[in-house]
C-alpha cells in the first residue's frame, strides 16, 4: 500500500510506501477507492488551529505523531477481515465512518462518540484515507451507501455528516420562517443539499464569494444570498425575515466576521451553531446573551446513528447531489492548494486508481 503523508508541518505531503496491513481481531481493511478533500486536511498539514489572541493548538501538542496520513471523507472496498470480524464480506463497498471513540467511555456508551476524551478518528487522530487502504476497528463503521456514486458517498462522512448534525441542533423550524447558512464551500453546499431532510424553513446563504452565492442560488430552498462583508448585510437578513431575524443561523467558516454575522443575524430566542474551524476570537457582548436568549453552540461532524439517518434520506433519493471533481491521489498536494484559494466547487475526491502506474 502507500499513502500521501504529512511527513514534516507547513510542507507539502509525500508518499510513502507501506506492507498492506493485515487485520487483527474485529478489524475490518478497506482499499480505497476515493478520500474526499476537506478544509480540517489544511489545518492537519499545517499542524495547528488558530485559537485567536496569539493562542494556537498544535497538533504536536495533541500528540499527533509525524509521518500522519489526512483524509477522513473515505469510501471503499473490502478486502480482508480479521478473525473476529463480522457484518460485512470481502467485496462489500461501504463508506468508512471515520469518528470513532474509545468505545469504552460513557459517551462512546451513549453512542456520542465525537464527545469522546480518547478518540480514535480516522484521518485526524489515527492515519486515515489518502492512501490505497485503511484499518477500520470494526465492520460497523461501514456505512452502506446504495447506488449512490461512490465519489459522491464518499464525502458524506464528514461534509454531509458535519452539514446534517448541524442542522439537526436548530430545533425544527416552519415555511415561514428562515435559517442563515454562512459559508457555501464543502460544507456549506452540503448543508444546502441536506436542509430539506430537517427543516422547512426557507435559506439566505451568506458568502463573501459572488460566485459561490451565484451558485447557491440556483437551488429552490434559497431565498436569498448575501454578501457578509458588506456593512448592509444583517440588514439584509432583517428585511428578509419580517424584522426579527433568521429562527437560526450555522457558520461554517467558524472566523471572527462569521460568527459575528451569525451572531447579529438570528432572532431573540435563536440558535447559532458553529462548525467551521478557520479560527481566530470574538468578544461577545455579555448581557446581550440573557437580554437575546441566544442559543450558541458548537457541533464537531456527527454520530454513526445521524450517519443512518442520513443515508436513509439520501437513499430515499430526495437530496439533491453535490458536484464532485475526482482526481488522482497523487495530486493531493494539488487539491490542497486548490481548496486554500477557494477554487473548489463542491468537492474534490482523490482516487488511487487514477494514479499513474
Ligand atoms: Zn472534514
Ligand atoms: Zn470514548
């Protein structure tokens, strides 16, 4: 096997070669058909997350160990179980769930597995899928996917699961009222494409790219695109919401303007929920939050029970489908680059096979 390798921080991942892992107990080996490219793959090879003020996380501190392989947003084939392994045969094409926990905590026991202490996420904590195969602990974290396209189901372990959990934590909305997604990239297109599974209110897209709003506009549930870097923008959201402000708002940026935006855009009583990891600080203005009643709060991918869930509606056939650009998984370094200047529409998934041999 061989992987695409964040081998030193700040530089450009390498391959490396590797024996094909052989798996031991309940473990299941995929070989990879496709990883999709996410924005936490930049922060991984940069190796830290921006924490505002000066402050950094650095992976080196979260104890992430040099050579690590990014890529979270898997989808596969099986290709050999160990002894104690069960649930799926060899040939089986399965999206590979890669948030898993300890699996022995009490929120692991909850099945809140990304509340987990002690996580075992593949392509974040342990090696994950920009490589030709990857160890899954066990055959209940594959995912079956249909006749959904296999690059396509591939990024619904995290942009799709991220966008759906998101929208789960607004409470259920009506027609008449609206949510603020702010951010129309990966995520944001997900959450587009997923909304009508949650709600049924109608969307305003905040993006600073016109392009990205031209874009979101062309689905039915967007009422409205808005630029959030113009001063008229909450405006904007106020006018277009009777004068009260969106019922909520998800900001998947996760920057200072963003959440600010967010923050400034829903009603009194309303829920901001942040997702995106871009980083940096905001002072909140504290009596505003009793005198508003707002709701924020963060949410980190999702669970494999939300992941089911998700998939049933998908494979009930009503989400509408993402863009997806497939390329070789020797052009990671490539696609990394393209997403950091925001030159990607929809998703970009690496795929072994259309390495050069
Ligand atoms: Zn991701
Ligand atoms: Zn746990």
């Amino acid at each position: 096997m061989y992987s695409y390798q964040v081998v030193e921080f700040g530089k450009p991942l390498e391959r490396r070669d590797y024996p094909t892992p052989k798996p031991a107990g309940t473990e299941v080996v995929v070989r990879l058909a496709g990883c999709g490219v996410c924005h936490s793959d930049l922060h991984l090879a940069d190796g830290f997350f921006d924490l505002g003020g000066g402050k950094r996380i650095t992976l080196a501190d979260r104890g992430t160990k040099l050579p690590f392989t990014p890529g979270h947003e898997m989808v596969g084939e099986v290709e050999a179980l160990g002894p104690e392994a069960s649930g799926v045969r060899p040939g089986d094409r399965r999206i590979v769930f890669p948030w898993i926990g300890c699996g022995t905590c009490e929120s692991c026991a909850a099945g809140e597995e990304t509340l987990c202490p002690n996580p075992r996420f593949l392509g974040a904590r342990r090696d994950g899928g920009y490589a030709t195969h990857i160890v899954v602990p066990h055959a209940k974290y594959l995912v079956a996917y249909g006749d959904v396209p296999e690059d396509l189901a591939a990024t619904y372990a995290c942009s799709g699961i991220t966008a759906f959990s998101a929208l789960k934590k607004i409470p259920k909305t009506t027609a008449r009222e609206c949510l603020v997604m702010i951010g129309a990239g990966g995520v944001g297109t997900a959450g587009i494409l997923l909304v009508s599974a949650v709600h049924e209110a109608k969307l305003i897209v905040a993006d600073v790219d016109a392009k990205k709003r031209e874009t979101a506009m062309k689905s039915n549930r967007v009422a409205a695109a808005v630029d959030p870097a113009k001063p008229e923008a909450v405006k904007q959201v106020l006018e277009l919401t009777g004068g009260i402000g969106a019922a909520g708002a998800i900001d998947f940026v996760g920057a200072p303007a963003s959440a600010q935006f967010g923050l400034d855009a829903i009603r009194r009583g309303g829920t901001l929920v942040s997702v995106g990891l871009y980083g940096g600080a905001v002072p909140v203005s504290l009596p505003l939050l009793p005198m508003r009643s707002v709701n924020w709060r963060g949410s980190y991918v999702g669970t494999l029970a939300e992941m089911h869930e998700m998939m049933g509606h998908i494979l009930g056939g009503k989400v509408p489908r993402m863009p997806i650009e497939p390329r070789p998984l020797a052009a990671a370094n490539g696609a990394m680059s393209d997403l950091r200047a925001g030159r990607v529409n929809g998703r970009v998934v690496l795929k072994p096979a259309l390495d050069p041999k």
